[in-house]
C-alpha cells in the first residue's frame, strides 16, 4: 500500500534538523527499496532553509505507515509540528527516480489540496511531462478520497498550483520542494 508522508518542521529547528540528517539518511536508507519519493520543503524566500520533509512509501499497510512516520528520527527528537500521513495512489506508477528531468534541473514544487466531497482530480493531468509523482489523497482503507499531492516541476508557484483544480478543494498549498536523499 502507498502513502504519503509530510512531516512538517517547528519553527526554529533547523539546528536539530542539522544535528539528526545523518541519523535522519541512514533510517531512510532502511526504506530505499520502498520509497516512492522523498525531499525537504524549503523555505520560498530563498529555497535553502528546509521546513519539512515529504515521503511516498509503499509499505505493507497502516501500522507499517504510522511506524515509518513516528519511529523517523526527526519525529522522536521533537522536530516537527505535525505530520501528514494519508494512504495514497501513484497514478503516475513510477517512482521519482524515474522522472525524466532528472533531480536538479528547474524549480520543483510540493502541492498539496485537501478536499471533501466527491474525489478530484483523479486522472493523470494531460501535460504530464513535469509530473514527479502525482496521485489521491485517500482515507486508511482507500474508500475516501480526502485530497491530492502532486510533485513537480514548473517555473513558478502558479503555475504549480494550477496542476489542480482550485475550486475542487478547501485548500491548495505549495511548498517549494527538491529531490531529497544523500548529496
């Protein structure tokens, strides 16, 4: 089973996410064969300073899923402030790796949409081309569509949010986000 996994930081924890990135890398190496996608959020006013961390694993199901997110060293030292985790799809069914823009050209965003209601946005967008990975947001037993996270790349946060569809959800973020894992 899929999930998704935004932990995101307290303010003024940059010092202990330093402190704990190795410890931080070598859990995730645990994960490798199971990690969809992963990379920090960062700061919009310069994309330097890191303000959370999303993770799409493919894990055997939800306990599995909550012990990846609260044994996470970050999680056990207090770093973040709270922590999204929702069972998902990979409507795109590979992992970022794949992505044919490889991990550093152009600007890459995080979008997340929460919703009610009856599911958006459940179909691959035509222009996928800057898609990284893109599917549902869905309730543990996979019956309740409850949002969408897409990663991608775009030239600016707009044009990011416009992978959604605005007026389909409560509430459509964007993060600027970067290809996580060891440099």
């Amino acid at each position: 089973m899929e999930f998704f996994c935004y932990h995101r930081d307290r303010t003024d924890s940059l010092a202990l996410r330093d402190e704990l990135l190795e410890e931080h890398w070598s859990y995730m190496d645990g994960y490798e064969k199971e990690l969809i996608a992963r990379g920090p959020t960062l700061a919009s006013s310069d994309r330097e300073i890191p303000t959370g961390s999303v993770h799409i694993v493919d894990v055997p199901g939800p306990a599995a899923a909550r012990a990846f997110a609260f044994d996470e060293p970050g999680y056990q030292a207090g770093m973040y402030r709270d922590v999204l985790l929702r069972r998902w799809r990979n409507l795109l069914g590979r992992t970022m790796w794949d992505f044919p823009g490889g991990p550093t050209e152009g600007d890459r965003y995080f979008v997340l949409g929460l919703g009610t209601g009856p599911g958006a946005d459940l179909a691959v967008p035509a222009d996928q081309d800057q898609l990284i990975a893109y599917g549902p947001l869905l309730s543990d037993d996979g019956a309740t569509w409850l949002g969408t996270a897409a990663l991608l790349r775009a030239p600016d946060p707009d044009t990011a949010r416009a992978v959604l569809t605005s007026s389909l959800y409560a509430d459509i973020e964007v993060h600027n986000w970067q290809f996580g894992g060891r440099d």
